[in-house]
C-alpha cells in the first residue's frame, strides 16, 4: 500500500558490498598531481617515485673533527713509536671541493663535514693524537677509511629514494630538500564539500549567529581533514525539495566529493535521494545497509562524481563517513588500502554478540602492559559525547560471538588519537 | 696540556638526568592561553576543563520517524485489537519547543529530531504502524519512553566534557560547537626557532637561491610542529663567534625555544656554546651526553630560556632533539609526560647489545598478526635516508643485551607515522 508518510523502504545492503560498489563507481576519479613548496608538503602524498639526482655526500668527507693521514705512514705507529705528520692546513665543510693534496709526512686538519684532502685515507681524531710543537703524533696503527664518509654514503644518482604513495613526513620533505628540490609534485586534495539538513540548523543559526549551529558537519570536516581532504563546511540544506537539490547541484560543482548529512532516511521531510536521483544518472546506487548504527546511510552518483548521504545521528554518521567517505578520501589520493586510517590490534575488554546487522562498535582503546585493550564505548547513537569517549571503532560481521580477550582490528579515528593512548 | 685544536672535553652527562635537568630548569615556562575560533581549533590543547553550560537535548526529542502517542492507549493491543489514533498534527526537528498536546485518542506524526508533544510517552516507528483512512494502528503495546531521547541524554548542564590537555580532536571540536561555542580556549603554541650552523650552506644557498640547503632545519621544523609548535627556521649561522651569538640572541627574543643544529662538538669553528655562555646566565648546562649517537647534544639557559644545541650529523641531531627538544614542546603545551609522542610496544626482531652509552636506536616497525615487530635500521648517523627507512626509535640503557623478541618501547616519530605502519 503506499503511504504517504512512508517515502519507501529500500533493502539494506551488505555494506561491504555497497563500499565496493561505490569504490568501483568512481575508481577512475584519482587527484592529478599539482606541486607545492617543501614547506607546505608536510602530510601530502607523493604523486610519484623519487630517485635520487645526486651522490651524498658528492666527495669523501670527515665524520670527526681530526686530521687527515695516509694511512699507510701509521703502520706499527704506537704511544712509544709515534708516527709524526706536519700540520700543513686546515679543511672546513665549507671548503668542497679541495684541491689541497697531503704529501709524505703531512696531516691536514678537518673540521667534522670538511672534504678528505688527497692523498690521505683515513682521519684520526684530534683526541686521539698528540700535539708536538707544528707537528701531531699518532700513537696506532689507522685503517683505510676510518673518520671517512665515502662519497654517496647516504644516497646514490638514481637510487630510489621514496615511492609514490608516500605520506610525506619531516624526514621524507627533509630527504627532497637535500636533492636539491624546493617544491615537489603532490597528489592534489580531493575538496568534500559537507551539507547539513535542516531546517532546525537554519533556526539555531538566526538565533546566534555567532554558534556554530552544524555542529556534525564541524566534525566529519576534521575528521576528512584528517584523512587528507581539503573540507569545506558547505552550509545548510533547508527543507525543501528544490533547495536541497539546488544545494547537492552547487557542491557537485565546487567539489569532488560531496556528504550530505541528515535527510536520508524515510521521513516526509528526507529529501537528499530524491535531489540526488534529480541531478542525474545513476542517482541513488545505495540507499541502506546492513549496519547498525549507520543504517540509512548511502549514496549515489551524478555525472560520475560521488554524493555520500549520512545519516543525521552523530553515532550513525560517523559509521557512514567510516564506511564509504574514509575510504573514497584514500582513493581519491591514490593510496591503496585502508589509506591513512591509523589501526592496531588489541584485545576486546568485554563478550560481543551480533544481531542479523553489521557492527560499528565504537570502542575506547587504551595501553596495557603489552598490549592494548579495546573497550567498548556505549551510548546513544545521537549522543556526540559517546564519540568523545571513544577513540576508534571496530567492525563485526552479523551473527558475531566474540569473547572478552578475542583479536580484533581498531581502527583509530585519526592521526590525533594514538598520541592521546595512555 | 692546552691545545688550539682541542676547544674542550666536557664529562658527558647520562642523557635522563640532562633531560630531567633542562625540563626543571624552565617547569615554570608553560606557555598562557589564547583564544581561537573552532574552525581552527584541531589539534591545539585545550587550556581548561570544560563544563556543559547546557542540556542536550534540552528537550525530549524523537529518535525515529513515527507517531507520539500515550503508551497506556496501547495496551493489549494487538494485530487483531490495533490501538487506533487519529493523526492531529505534525512536529519536525525546528519545531521546537512545542506547544502542541496530545489528547486521548491522538497521535502526532513526529520526523526524527521533533520535539515530543505534550501529553505523549513513546513514539512508534512509521513501519510499525497500520494507516486507516484519517487513522494509524499500532498492534503491538509500546513502552514509555520507546523512540525518545530523553532531555540532557548527551549532556547535561554542570558535567565535565573535557579535561585541559586534551589534544582536540575532530569530536571534541564537534562537542564544543554543541556547548554554543564559536570559540575556544587553547594553549598558545610554543615558538620554536631553529637555527642552522655553518658557512658551508651558506655557499650551498648562494649557489642557488631556490635550493633549501639546511634541510635537517626542515626536518626539524617538520618534527617540531607535528608535536604542537610553531616551528620557525631561523636561518643560518655563519662560521664566526660574533655572527653565532647574534643569530641566537635574536632568536631568543623572537621565540621561546631556541633549537641550534651543529656547531656544538669540538672543532675550531664550534661556537655554539661560546656564544650560549655570552648571551647570559647561566649559559651552558650540559655540553655532552653519555648517548649513542647524539653525544654532542646539550642545552643552555639564557634569562630563562632554553637553548637546545643538537649535533650537525642528522642521526645525532633526530637523537637530541627526542632527547631534549620533544619534551620541552610538551612541558611548555603543558602536557605531562610523553606528551603527543605516539608510542606502542613492540618486539625486537633482532638481537640488541648496547655499550657504556645509553643508545638511541632507530627501528622500523611493521604489524605482524596481533604484535608490532620492531627491526633496526643501521646506517651512518649522517645519513638522512636512515631516518627515511625508520619511524621510529627506543632508548636502551648502557651494557644491556636485548634478545631478540624482547618487548621494547618504541616512541614514533609522529603522528604522521602510524597511518603508514603496514
């Protein structure tokens, strides 16, 4: 019978196969590549492989503060038969490359980092030899090569230094800087545009301009921020047919991916599948899977970008954004797998059972002796402060017994969380 | 004997006391709060614990699309005895408050987030319901308090929210939004200026302005803001007395924490600490760790501010800055203990025998089934690309052996890190 306060009851995914699904739908759709300055590289992912352009060091230099000999003149040298060399100059690391040659008898004095002078093949350490007017005495025998960092000790021309993928980090940034790039080609951000419903928000909003009435919207923006999106809070959808469709239409235009929160599930005023169906073809591929919390999440395709519809329950959203938002973010910046979701093994602090669904059990994880323990987090599934509890989530198949101790895989919620594991 | 060779041979202190020395020498230096919009809020430290000011929701509300109704209405009923109501209005989530009642024999149609009309109990799911001309059914007896979120559910006025020190994190700047905030209270970053030691990059950026020739400046600055600070680098110090202590008397009246890199050890043109001792008391504190590689590092106090004197090689440099420079960012964020070091415990894949030093090992850490596997990395301290193959480290005491398979602590280097274990 059709009701009118019934919109429709779509059958609930699998949601591993509604991921894929969307994963499938949009696999073409990588970031190109755009450059940045060193400076700002920090956390971007390398478009593509680094090889080295360069030897470091590009010349023999010394490790220690000390003199260069030739080895050979050390030979049987001890405390009582010292072998004598005349101080004939003095190396800095700013004076490479060196024409200075040591000849029979001689030693050069090399500040730590200057360039071997030739004719020597080792430097012995100022604390090691003995000070005799003009001239140092070594009292052992030195072998070839000691104090000596020999030329592309630290890299090679050619040498692959990163691979794409890469999440640059300081070391990372600071190993292009020392191929003698200022700027490196990046995969540039995906940009997920992040909508609200309703009306309820507006009215908050008009009230004190100066609240941040969207609250949820603030948080999957920084949880996509997180991830390696460029978020922007794209405002908020009234509700109405038309406007929430004029809405989708402009953040589908501005931005690669776009979220929608609230406004998905079957209420009269849930007008997000209907707008996302208007915009055009596919339209709504998902609408509902199999997990609990996150039920009515979804989504759909227009004119080959992604609209990921969450629900409006902050548990539930954030089951959604985990489920197909985390995910896209990563192939969208070209990383294969779980992307840059941090995770860890612990084990579960309490029994856990499963109905007919899907579980996305919000946990809490902390460190043993060890180990770490994952405990879980309950609460209502609208209830922010539950999130605030927790510091990751598991997901349990349907039909699930897992017992207090058993195995499972945590998924951090983001970069910030493992810091804050006590 | 006094050598021109030889600047000094200071004892080497054990590298917990140095540090437990440097962080009591500034424990009054924790930085004030300062204020900041939400939208910038991610990652900074919250200064103080926050209290709701508010019940959410402030209001019963309804969890699902259905209709209020007076549960004792529906009791016996049954698929063969339906409860019947007449539908007399309906409430969406900006409805409230509501001034709408129902009496005996009403039910309301409520969207998920409306507020609960007077005189009702529980709501009933949409799909649970029978729809008669002007009517619903419901056939089953329904609890009270079923479909409703109760007011101050998530959270009620007076409860602490978060505790000062809190990293803030996607949920907790969400939490915040929801208090009514637009803006919070957060520890002011420390600035941090890093300076770089000597001619030889200089030469290097005069050959060719764009190149960035201090890239161990960069990392540093990289390692220092992934911890909370406001990393500057400040430039390069020229290979002369007078040039060393004006670059770093700059840099103290510029910033809170002054980092060198080089200059420290004991060549000729080392004056780092000459320059510390110069620029007031007490100058100097510790030149020199029992620490394996970083022996070099040390710090000095000026009129209250630290100045951290790292080594020139990069592994020492990686070593003293974790020794000395990580936790100091803490303590002034003031955050106790390991601060926004992430750390997990790993086993050693392979033997570890250390010597009169303490030792600074670089690992790489990989997930194995339900463990983290910790292997060393062995490189030349000067060589960038061994930090590039690690992601972290452990600090293990003088003369111990480590079997293989021991449970070590590694520290990451940073939150960047973890995403990327595999």
């Amino acid at each position: 019978m059709d009701r009118p306060d019934i919109k429709r009851m779509p059958k609930r995914t699998n949601p591993l196969d509604a991921q894929k699904q969307l994963l499938d739908a949009v696999h073409q759709n990588v970031m190109p590549a755009e450059t940045v300055a060193l400076q700002y590289a920090l956390g971007r992912v390398l478009a593509k492989d680094a090889f080295s352009t360069v030897n470091i060091p590009d010349y023999d230099k010394t490790f220690i503060d000390g003199y260069a000999v030739n080895t050979a003149e050390t030979k049987d040298a001890s405390t009582s038969k010292p072998a004598a060399f005349k101080i004939t100059g003095k190396l800095f690391p700013a004076d490479y490359p060196t024409a200075i040659q040591v000849e029979k008898g001689e030693a050069v004095y090399v500040a730590c980092g200057a360039p071997i002078p030739r004719g020597a093949t080792a430097t012995v350490k100022v604390e090691e030899t003995r000070l005799n007017n003009d001239k140092i005495e070594v009292i052992r025998e030195i072998s070839s090569g000691e104090g000596i960092i020999p030329l592309g000790d630290d890299m090679r021309k050619g040498d692959l230094i990163l691979g794409k993928e890469q999440v640059l980090r300081p070391q990372d940034v600071g190993v292009l800087a020392s191929l003698g790039l200022s700027a490196v080609e990046v995969v540039r951000k995906p940009r997920i545009a992040i909508l609200s419903g309703g009306d309820e928000l507006i009215k908050q909003s008009s009230k004190n301009p100066t609240r941040i009435a969207n609250n949820y919207a603030l948080v999957v923006a920084g949880l996509a921020s997180e991830l390696g999106a460029d978020a922007e809070m794209a405002g908020i959808m009234p509700d109405a047919l038309e406007k929430v469709t004029a809405k989708i239409a402009k953040a589908l235009t501005d931005s690669d991916i776009v979220v929608t929160i609230g406004g998905t599930s079957m209420g009269v005023k849930d007008f997000v599948p209907d707008a996302v169906n208007a915009l055009g073809k596919p339209g709504v591929a998902v609408q509902g899977v199999s997990l609990r919390p996150g039920a009515v999440s979804g989504f759909g395709i227009v004119n080959g970008k992604p609209v990921v519809m969450l629900p409006g329950h902050i548990g539930s959203c954030i089951a959604g954004f985990y489920l197909f938002a985390a995910p896209l973010i990563s192939q969208y910046l070209g990383i294969d797998g779980d992307g840059m979701l941090p995770k860890l093994s612990a084990e579960l602090a309490e029994d856990l059972e499963t109905g007919p669904q899907f579980r996305f059990q919000l946990v809490h994880v902390r460190r043993l002796v060890g180990k770490f323990l994952a405990k879980q987090v309950e609460g209502g599934s609208s209830a922010l402060t539950t999130i605030v509890k927790s510091n990751g989530y598991i997901i349990v198949p349907p039909h699930t017994t897992l017992a207090k101790g058993s195995r499972v895989e945590v998924y951090l919620f983001g970069k910030l969380e493992l810091s804050q594991i006590v």
